[in-house]
C-alpha cells in the first residue's frame, strides 16, 4: 500500500498528522492569578458573614416597628435587594452597553460585563418581587396586586429576560453585543418608571421607607445600623457574583470562537485517515486494481 504523496504547492501548515498522532487543541484561555482568587474569596465570604449577621440582628435584636409589628425585619433586605437590582446591576450593564457602542471605547470586555450585571440583576429582580410578595400578603391580604411599582418591577424582569434570551440568538460576537446594548438602553428606561411610580400614580406601595423628601432618615438605633449592614452586604454579594458571572463569561466566548477551530481539526484528520487507504490496491479497494483483481479471483 501506497501512500498519496504531498503536492509540491503544499505547505506544512496544509499537513495534516497521520492517523494515531495526537493533534494538540488550542491553548486554555490563562488562569486566574492567586491574587485575584484570593480577592473573589475574600469579597465573597465578607457578603456571606455581612447577610448572615443581618438576618441576625433582624430577627432577634432589632425591634419590632409600632405600626407594622415584625414585619419590619423584612425592611433590612427588601430594600437592599431591590437596591442592586434596578441601580447597581441595571445600571451598570446601561453604562457598560453606552460604552460599548461608542467607537473609542468599545470593548467585548464592556459586552461581557453587560452581560453579567443583567443576569445578577435578573436574580435580584426576582428576589425584590418574592420578598414584596411576603411583606405584601400579611399588609394587603394578597400575594400580588397590580399596582404601579409592582407591575413596573415585574415588567423590568420580563424586560431583561428577553435581553438574555436574544443572547443565545446565533450570531457574530459582535452583532450580538451590538443589538444587546440596545436593547439593555431601552430596557433600562423602566427602572425610574419604577422608582418615581410611588409619587407620579396612587399606588399601593408605600413610600420612601429611609430617606423622607428632605433626605432625612426616618429609621434610627439598631434598626438604621441593620438595615445599613445589609445594603453593604447584598452590594458585596453582587459584587462577588458579578465577577463569578464575568468570568464565565469569559470562558464561554473563548469555547465558542475554539470550537470551529476544533472541529475543522477533526475533520482533517478524518480526511488523513482516509487518504492512507490507496483505492489502487487490492480487492477491498475500488478503483481498476481492485476490480482486475476481482476479475482475475473470479476467473479462477
């Protein structure tokens, strides 16, 4: 058996390894340093003890409020909660999209960073709702009512579940990023429909639960204390999960624009692997050879 010989035009990079040679895969996107890990964990276990600690105080050293009873304790998460979700999270991934499509910064790091806000944001969201609900029922007698602010949270979550739905739409990197961004703009002009619902509608919800108009405090002592751990916390927590969420992220982009380049490698050595059979030579072949060869067995 006779090998096909390579063609003088061929270059090394058009050579393929012969079947049985280990083809090596593309090079791993580089590994985190120990400093960055160690920052993660750092910043991950102080918004787990900072949590832990204010469901603590919520629940055991606070007070309880004179008008609404226990159903204060829900105060010192809710609004935190709420907090990350419409203006950290959403607003980030809006200022990373403008960034994005301005031509002296646009980045795919501004892209992937969008990314990971809406679907730490999208946590918060549903968290800000589920908590409304459980202070809701008690206060109003239902889980749910359509009032202003509810609605418009719900919308806003309805709203950037599609921005993560478009995308998984196929397309190049940078038209997703590109229609993403726009998308995440206007689903960002909710969030002060949201916050402004209290005092443009007559709505169910109350009003401003720390700061009066006057940007005074309304809540005092270890109510006040509590309630500013928590906003800490659940802000570090976000933090943390943005930078997990960036990261893979990261790591799936480099899989995608990797994967084609894997595939054409297996394709080539499956071509190899073929070519080393010569369709000349002898009866399992199919070219002349092997039907001379057929014609001379069966004349026998």
């Amino acid at each position: 058996m006779t090998g096909r010989a390579p063609t003088a035009g061929a270059t090394a990079t058009d050579r393929v390894p012969a079947p049985g040679t280990v083809v090596p895969g593309p090079v791993p996107p580089p590994a985190r340093s120990p400093r960055s890990r160690t920052t993660e964990a750092v910043i991950g276990g102080i918004a787990l003890v900072g949590i832990a600690v204010t469901v603590w105080l919520g629940l055991w050293v606070t007070p309880p409020d004179q008008q609404q009873g226990d159903l204060v304790r829900l105060v010192y998460l809710h609004p935190g909660v709420a907090f990350v979700a419409l203006y950290l999270a959403f607003g980030l991934a809006a200022v990373s999209s403008i960034l994005y499509l301005w031509p002296r910064t646009r980045s795919m790091f501004w892209d992937r960073l969008a990314a990971a806000s809406v679907e730490v944001g999208v946590v918060f969201n549903v968290c800000t709702l589920v908590s409304g609900s459980i202070w809701g029922k008690p206060t109003w007698g239902v889980w749910w009512a359509w009032d202003a602010r509810l609605t418009l949270t719900a919308v806003l979550l309805v709203l950037f579940l599609g921005y993560m739905a478009l995308r998984r739409v196929p397309a190049e990197p940078e038209v997703r990023a590109r229609r993403s961004a726009f998308v995440a703009l206007f689903a960002v002009l909710d969030v002060p429909l949201v916050h402004f619902s209290v005092n443009w509608w007559n709505t169910l919800h109350q009003g401003a639960t720390v700061l009066n108009p006057g940007l005074h405090l309304k809540i005092h002592g270890s109510m006040a204390l509590t309630l500013l751990l928590g906003l800490v916390s659940l802000t570090l927590a976000f933090v943390w999960m943005l930078l997990v969420r960036y990261r893979i992220g990261v790591l799936q982009d480099w899989l995608e624009a990797n994967e084609l380049d894997a595939a054409l490698t297996e394709r080539r050595a499956e071509g190899v692997a073929g070519d080393e059979t010569d369709p000349d030579d002898g009866p399992g072949g199919t070219g002349p050879g092997a039907v001379a060869a057929t014609q001379r067995v069966g004349a026998a």
